[in-house]
C-alpha cells in the first residue's frame, strides 16, 4: 500500500529528473504522473518543505509529542538536499504545479531562496517561518547549554564531545557554539539529536519557528 514515504520518493525523484518523471510538466500540460497519482490517492495537501533530514526530524518529533499523525493529516514533510533547492520543490508542489499548500523552515541566510521559490511557485510568503543561524541552534538556546550537555552524556555522546572540545578551533568558543558544531561532526548526529533536543524540550519552550510551523499545518 502507498503511503507518505512513496509520494516523497516520486516527488524527490522528479525533482532530480530521474525514475519517475523527467522533471518536465510534459505534453498534456500535468505534473508527473506517479507524484500526481500519490498525491490523489493520499489526500496530500500540504508540502513542508525543509532543508534536511535533521529538520525532518525535529518537525515529526514535535507532531509526535503533540498527538499529530502528519501525514494521515495529509501532510508530507520533505528533506531537499539543501536549502538551493527549494525553487524546484517549490515549482513542482505549489499553486503552480501540484496545487498544494507550501510551507517550510529555514535558515536566516537561506530566506531569500525561500522567498524566490515561494514568489514563482505563486505561493504566500506567510508559510515560511525562518531561525535565526539553525534548527540546532534554536533548539540549544531552548534547552540551555548545561541541559543540552546532560542529554549529550544520557546519549553516551560524552567522550566523543569531550574530545572535540580540546580542540583548538574550539577554544573559547561559547558553549553554544561548540555544542551546534558539535552536532554536525559525523554523519547520522544532527537527525538523532533532532529527536532528542525536541523530546527534551518544555512545552512553553518551543523555539517559535517550530512552534508557528506545527500550529500551521
């Protein structure tokens, strides 16, 4: 049976122009056709689009505790590859090519991108909701450095960031920071912590770009 994971496969897929449309809206006009199929037969009707896996992460964790099934809500939460891009996610999914409702998360640094590739799909610029460095660093100055350390040792991560700290890149680099690169030092870490930071989290403490992301979906 298909389910969100096939619809984000096609779409991925297309957008790169590879197995299962060639990333052209094709002679009669229409999106291609397995992304369109999917989309139908689920009841798609929201794209969250995201730069990463780690955000994925953090975005589902939060749905979790909260109660929400995203995706038997009809919203499919999609990793881009990177925050360029978004314009092509964006052509494919919105008002212009798949019809559905877009919104997304975002760096600072990438808004523009976002912005543009909201512009041209024809899609409101109030579905974006913007950090201010990243996801990680949100989630470390919800929590606090101290508490951030204590989930790292709780993951049995200690010895591993003990060993990046001596560092000399590292020294008197404000904890935050350290913690923030910490995360992006081998594969795999940043969408564990990404479950973990949220688990972790007070309900009042909710960064406000995840937070306004959720309570717009």
């Amino acid at each position: 049976m298909a389910d969100m994971g096939a619809f984000r496969d096609a779409v991925t897929a297309w957008a790169a122009g590879g197995p299962g449309g060639s990333g052209d809206m094709g002679d009669t006009g229409g999106p291609d056709g397995t992304a369109r199929e999917l989309a139908a037969r689920l009841g798609v009707r929201t794209a969250v689009l995201l730069e990463g896996p780690s955000d994925v992460a953090a975005v589902e964790a939060l749905a979790a505790r909260r109660g929400r099934d995203l995706a038997a809500e009809g919203v499919c939460v999609l990793p881009m590859g990177g925050a360029m891009s978004v314009g092509r996610f964006a052509g494919l999914l919105g008002p212009s090519g798949l019809g559905l409702r877009l919104t997304g998360l975002c760096d600072e640094a990438e808004r523009p991108y976002y912005a543009r590739g909201w512009e041209r799909a024809g899609a409101a610029q109030a579905g974006i909701f913007v950090c201010a460095a990243d996801l990680e660093d949100e989630l470390i100055r919800a929590l606090g450095a101290p508490r951030v350390e204590e989930l790292v040792r709780a993951e049995g991560d200690l010895r591993p960031l003990q060993t990046f700290l001596r560092q000399p890149a590292q020294q008197g680099r404000p904890a935050q920071q350290q913690l923030r690169r910490f995360f992006g030092t081998k594969k795999g870490r940043k969408i564990q912590y990404g479950h973990v930071l949220v688990g972790a989290l007070d309900p009042d403490r909710v960064p406000a770009p995840l937070d306004g992301l959720l309570a717009a979906l």
